[in-house]
C-alpha cells in the first residue's frame, strides 16, 4: 500500500546484533574490533569487520586479519531479550510486524500514517528510541516492497536510514551489486558474474528464458521478478511453519560414514525436539550435502507414517545422505549437513498400531519400535526442560564433533519464524 504515493513497507535491522548487543553490556568493548566466538567468528563487530573479519571465518585468519582482535562469548539470553525489546517498539507503532529472526522484521506503516505521520517520520521515530531506549543500532529501508525495503536497509548499514521513493524504484536498484538480492549467494554471484551480471539492472536486461537455463527454473524466476522490483508479498503478522530444519557447516572434511552419521544424528536431534515440542511430525525428509566447490545436493523421501523420533530420523537421513554421496562417488570432502522435515502434521499423542506387516514397519512411530523410541524422545525432552538441554543426550550426539557453534546461537536461530 502506498498512501498518497508514499512507500509504507519498512525493513527493520539490527546492526551486528550479537557484537552490538557485547558492546552494550560492555562498554569498554566500543569502538574497537571485538568478535563474538572462539575457534570460530560468530559475530563480528564493525571495527573487526573494517579489517575483513566476518562471520563463519576461522578465529585464527581472524587474528592473523585484526591482530588486535578481541573475543568475547556470547549471552544468548541477553540476545532474545534485547531482541523482543525491539520489536514490543515496533509494534507501538503498527501490529502488522512480521519477524523474520531475532534482530529483523517487516512494518506495514500504512495504517498508522494518520496517528504517527510519514513513514519517513515513523523510521525516524523507530531509529530513536531503539537507540535512546534499548541502546542498539538499527538500520531501516523503506519502499513499496518487501524485496526492496529489505535492500534499501543494507544499503542504510550502519545506523542509517534509506528511502526509495516510488516511481524511482529501477532508478535506485539498477546501480546495485546482484548480491544484494535476497537470496543470491556465492554461487549464483558466480554464474551471473560468468556471463557478465554484476548489477541488479544487468540482471533486470537479462532475458528470463535465459536466466531459467542458467539458474533452474524457479530461481530464474524469482530473480528475474526481483531484479524488477515484483514482488506481491504481503506482511504476514503470524507465520506457520512449513518444515523443520537445522545444518551442521562442517568446514572441509573428507567425508566418512561416522562423519556423516554423527552429524546427521546431532541434526535430528535437534529437528526431532523442536517437532516434538510443537506437537507435529513430518511426512518428508530432505537432507542436504554441501561439497567442496560448494555445490550441493538433495536427497528426500516421503514415509507413509509422519515421523518426529530422534533415531528414526537419523536412519533415514543417514540413508539418503549414503544415496547422495554413493550418486557422487568422487568427492572426497563435504563443508555442510542439513535436514528439513516437512508436510507436517498434528502429532500430539501417539496411535498405536496393530502387530501388523507393514511398510516401513520399523520406522513407523505406532509400532513397537515406534512407541519405545517415543517413550525416550518425551523423557528425553522433559528432563532437558526442567535441567537444561546438556543434561541428557544420546551418546553418539553428544560426543560428536559437529561444528563449533554453541548451542545457543543454535537456538536462537532455530526459533526464529520461518
């Protein structure tokens, strides 16, 4: 909506949320280069990322970039806290708020115009008192459109504030580097870059038949629409999840089959909980395998039976990543595991079924093997509950060597609306 021909979709980001927030908690931290993490950088700061210290970057190139870096752990719960502090002001001044993690989210103002004035004015309003109140910085786009609002806010970065006016929508984007496209990663850079597209206006020139054969169908598509600034989305104030997922970034490792069963047992561990706890189970289960170059590949299979146990989700995932490798039988190293669990449906209790023949016997929920693995999973999720998820775990998760990112930023992730 566009009242009196003004933009009225905001994008509202944190800026470095996770080292802002270090910073808040403590002050001698501000104004130098400061990274959230250890064997790996988390997060990092603006004076770190001056010297090109970023995010999944090794903590030893870290410092070898930013000798004077400085690490600090993290406070998850000062993360969550700070974060819904944020958005309780964005709802004051519109309830169409849509969060799409911990530190971001879309604003509809066009309702709110007659009680807090332009949605220039209101960005400004917001950017105030998130600073004066909460003490964090926060970069804000406006525009006609999710897509653009969420660029002109990377654009704003840091502690800034950009407006694209309508009708200046082509005129704004054209200049832009294609990577600024939500959604475009180091691949798709890469293809785009090897036929000439560097900009979001070569982007918008390039035929989409041919955007189609270079990138797949769906993905040409969807960049073809956004490089023309289309996009019909509306803001969803509530979101239901489609599926459960979470991956493991292995950094290069050649790839074995306790590699692969390790992991992917970690990664159902947590998918098997967070379905568990919102009393659903799913139908279909993909895992991604991440190698080398950065190519990926998936693997998935729907199951008669909707499935949420911890170690029945492993064997499967396990079975389709073997598929997967076996189809790729010359790489040696993988860099990343993933599993997502969709067409999901209510799974409060359990149905027991009859000592029947049955496809997949073993891995349905309602037979014997079924209930008993059940019965683990619902003790397993109530004593994390009362004593804290390192309390209980199966042996091979916990001993794993997965990653290097704590279980808290895990989490925060993971319950960001999807």
């Amino acid at each position: 909506m566009t009242p009196g021909g003004q933009p009225t979709i905001l994008h509202a980001d944190l800026d470095a949320f996770y080292a802002s927030v270090e910073q808040l908690l403590d002050p001698t931290l501000r104004g130098i280069p400061i990274a959230v993490g250890g064997g790996v950088v988390l997060a990092a700061s603006y004076e770190a990322r001056a010297f090109g210290v970023t995010g999944g970057m090794s903590g030893r190139r870290a410092r070898q970039l930013c000798p004077a870096l400085r690490f600090v752990g993290g406070h998850f719960h000062e993360y969550q806290r700070l974060g819904d502090e944020v958005m309780a002001v964005f709802r004051d001044f519109t309830p169409l708020v849509e969060r799409i993690s911990i530190d971001e989210a879309f604003l509809d103002v066009a309702g709110a115009i007659t009680l807090f004035g332009s949605p220039i004015g209101i960005a400004t309003s917001i950017r105030r008192r998130v600073k004066d109140e909460i003490g964090l910085p926060i970069s804000i786009g406006v525009a006609g459109t999710k897509h653009l609002a969420k660029i002109a806010s990377q654009v704003a970065k840091p502690d800034g504030l950009v407006v694209v006016p309508i009708g200046q929508e082509r005129e704004f984007l054209n200049p832009l580097p294609v990577g600024l496209i939500w959604g475009v990663g180091a691949v798709t850079r890469t293809r785009l870059a090897g036929v000439g597209v560097r900009t979001i206006g070569e982007l918008a020139e390039t035929p989409n038949s041919y955007l189609r054969h270079l990138l797949g169908s769906a993905a040409g598509d969807k960049l073809s629409s956004l490089a023309t600034n289309v996009d019909p989305r509306r803001i969803q104030t509530t979101r239901s999840a489609h599926s459960v997922g979470a991956q493991a970034a292995l950094g290069r490792r050649v790839v074995t089959p306790d590699l692969t069963r390790t992991t992917l047992g970690y990664l159902a561990d947590r998918v098997g909980g967070r379905l568990r706890a919102a009393g659903v189970a799913g139908r279909t289960i993909t895992v991604r395998v991440r190698f080398a170059d950065l190519r990926a590949v998936t693997r998935s299979i729907t199951v008669p039976a909707a499935l949420s146990a911890t170690l029945t989700l492993t064997e499967v995932a396990t079975a389709l990543a073997d598929v997967a490798l076996a189809d790729h039988p010359h790489e040696r190293e993988i860099t990343l595991l993933a599993i997502s669990v969709s067409q999901l449906v209510d799974q409060a209790s359990l149905q027991l079924e009859l000592p029947l023949e049955l496809q997949d016997s073993e891995r349905r929920p309602g037979t014997r093997t079924g209930a008993a693995r059940w019965v683990v999973d619902r003790s397993v999720d109530l004593i994390r509950s009362r004593f804290g998820r390192d309390a209980i775990g199966y042996a091979s998760v916990k001993f794993a060597d997965v990653g290097h990112v704590p279980d808290g930023f895990r989490e925060l992730a993971e319950h960001a609306p999807e």
